[in-house]
C-alpha cells in the first residue's frame, strides 16, 4: 500500500495518472475532448488525466475546458499541463454558442451547496444548462455527470440502488438532477446525440469529501453524526478513469451507469478508525437510520473493473495528510443530509 502523500504536487500527479485502459480508450476516440465545468473539485485532475493519457498513447488530441474558475491559479495550472482553457458563463447562451465543435464532451457543470438559498439558478444551472449544451453538441459524444441522488433512500442491507431500479429524488436540488437527466435524455432522443449519463456517489481525495468530512469531526473532537449511518465513496482518480472510459459506452437513448466504490460503509465504524489512526476519543450524536443513500456499480465495475484504490488506502491516507496539516477545500459534502436540502 501506498504510504501517502508529501504534498499537493504529489497527490495531484497521481490523481492524474491514466491507468492503461483509459489510455487505450482515449487512443481510440476520434477527435478533441472538451470539459465542460473543469473549474470544479473534479475537473482539474480528470482533464490532467484525459491529456496524460493522449500523451502516453502518442495522440496529439487536445483537451479543451470550459468554466468560471474559483481562482486564476487553478487556469493557469491547467494551461502549463497544455489544456486549452475558455473562461466563461456557461449559462450565457453566446459564449456556449462560441466554443469550438469538437467530438466528445464531458459535462460536469452543476449547483447543489446553497442550492436551498437559490432555488431558480438551482434549476437554471441543474436542469436549464443542459438544453443549451445537448443542443450546440448535438453531433458529438457527450458524457454528463448526474448524482445518486435522484434515488431514493434505499435499505441499508439492499447493496443500493442500481441503474435500473425506479428514481425518487428528495427535494429540490435532486429533482433538478432528475431534471438534467430527462433534458438530456430527451435531446440525445431527438437528435440521435450519443450519451452517458454517470450517477456519481460520492468521490473522494485527501482534501474533500465524505472520508474527510468524518476524519475532520474527529480529528477536532466533535460528534459525528451518524443519523444517515451508510455511504458509497469511491477515489476520485478511479471515479474519473471510469468516466473517460465511458465515452465509448454513448448510446441513444443514454446509457445509465452508477460510479462509486463496491463497499456499503458504516460511518459509525468509519470514524471509529479515525479515532484509533488520530489517537482522539470518539464521539457521536444520533442513531443510525435503516435508510441510506446507497448505489451498487456492479454494472461499472463489469465494464470497467474494481476500483484501485481501496477503502482502507483511503482511510489511512486522509489519516497521514490530516496529521501533517495538509491542504484542505473546505467543502463539507453534507453527507448527513436526508431531507435533500443542501
């Protein structure tokens, strides 16, 4: 097992490395990739990861991003890895118009923390973006990132919802995801657009997510809520190789495919190995619920295989980077959430 990181530099290498399908995906795929929402928590690492994995095939493909970015260390990063950057409003109709055709698209644009403040641009981003981008890649390949949220709280013991089971999306933010899904789903039907549409359960990597979320509660000694009591998470490297494999799985209608990790957790047990790892008391509040938001990726893992990182490197990893201080986002998942209101 990995030992862990020494700093960013070094997470985000690996988090970029394109395993040998993903290279031998992307050398089969005809034409440029663009990355639509690159600025976000995911972007930078799987559009590193789309532009190593041309190189290593010897493609001369180019790797193309657009977004509002957080900050102008986060462009410029991505333009010195030769990742040709479009900065903009995707919501603004001309600028969409203005980006060049191009082959594939992924699309990863999307609004959830403070989505209960801002209902209408909730929808406008979640459920009105798609009609823009289906339409002006209308002859490409598009692969869209949805979330296991459009399912419904599913029993702890059931291994979790899967692609073919019926959507039941709690509150508003999930309804528009269910909203992005039928826009695409209707576009990609009526222009014979190839697509994938991936239901992400949680991703994770030492500076967010719902692994980081516990460790943090823990490492400070505060009480761990363990009301919603099961997750899904999968490495966010291994989320983002399955995803550009996916682009040789586009269909008409959309091919669905949940993408998390093979393990139903408990985050009771989870923070208690945290404690153990941080050498803190553990404490927690609430009792855990039957219910979860649960997805099984049988199907990815079919197509894709099991993830290469498993539970436990996760585990001890944000253990070590916590430990020594490390960089965080600051971006809480709100994981406990079973209303649906983020």
């Amino acid at each position: 097992m990995k030992s862990g990181f020494r700093n960013e530099k070094e997470l985000d290498q690996f988090l970029a490395t394109p395993n040998e399908q993903v290279i031998q995906t992307l050398a089969d795929l005809k034409g440029d990739l663009m990355i639509l929402g690159v600025g976000g928590k995911m972007g930078p690492s799987l559009a590193k990861m789309a532009k190593n994995a041309f190189a290593a095939a010897g493609e001369e493909k180019r790797v193309l991003g657009a977004s509002v970015f957080p900050s102008s260390d986060m462009k410029n990063d991505l333009q010195e890895h030769g990742i040709k950057i479009f900065e903009g409003d995707l919501l603004d109709k001309d600028f969409v118009y203005q980006l060049p055709d191009v082959e594939n698209v992924i699309y990863m644009a999307g609004m959830k923390f403070g989505s209960v403040e801002n209902l209408a641009m909730t929808w406008a981003v979640n459920s009105y973006l798609p009609t823009l981008i289906s339409e002006k890649y209308r002859k490409s390949r598009i692969v869209a990132f949805s979330t296991g949220c459009v399912y419904p709280l599913v029993s702890v013991k059931s291994g979790g919802s899967r692609e073919v089971d019926p959507v039941g999306p709690i509150g508003e933010y999930a309804q528009s995801c269910l909203g992005r899904e039928r826009m695409f789903e209707y576009f990609s039907k009526r222009n014979q657009t190839p697509m994938t549409i991936i239901r992400l359960n949680y991703s994770v990597e030492m500076r967010y997510g719902v692994l980081v979320d516990v460790a943090l509660k823990v490492l400070r000694e505060q009480p761990v809520d363990v009301t919603m009591g099961f997750a899904n998470v999968i490495w966010q490297g291994d989320a983002n190789a399955m995803v550009l494999q996916s682009l040789k799985r586009c269909q008409s209608p959309p091919k669905i495919l949940n993408v998390t990790g093979p393990e139903t957790i408990s985050l009771k047990r989870i923070a208690g190995q945290f404690a153990e790892l941080l050498n803190v008391d553990l404490q927690t509040v609430g009792e855990e619920e039957e219910t979860a938001l649960l997805n099984d990726a049988s199907q990815a893992f079919s197509l894709f295989g099991y993830p290469s990182v498993s539970l436990n490197e996760m585990i001890h990893w944000i253990a070590d980077w916590l430990k020594n201080k490390q960089t965080l986002y600051d971006k809480p998942t709100h994981y406990e959430t079973r209303n649906g209101q983020f």
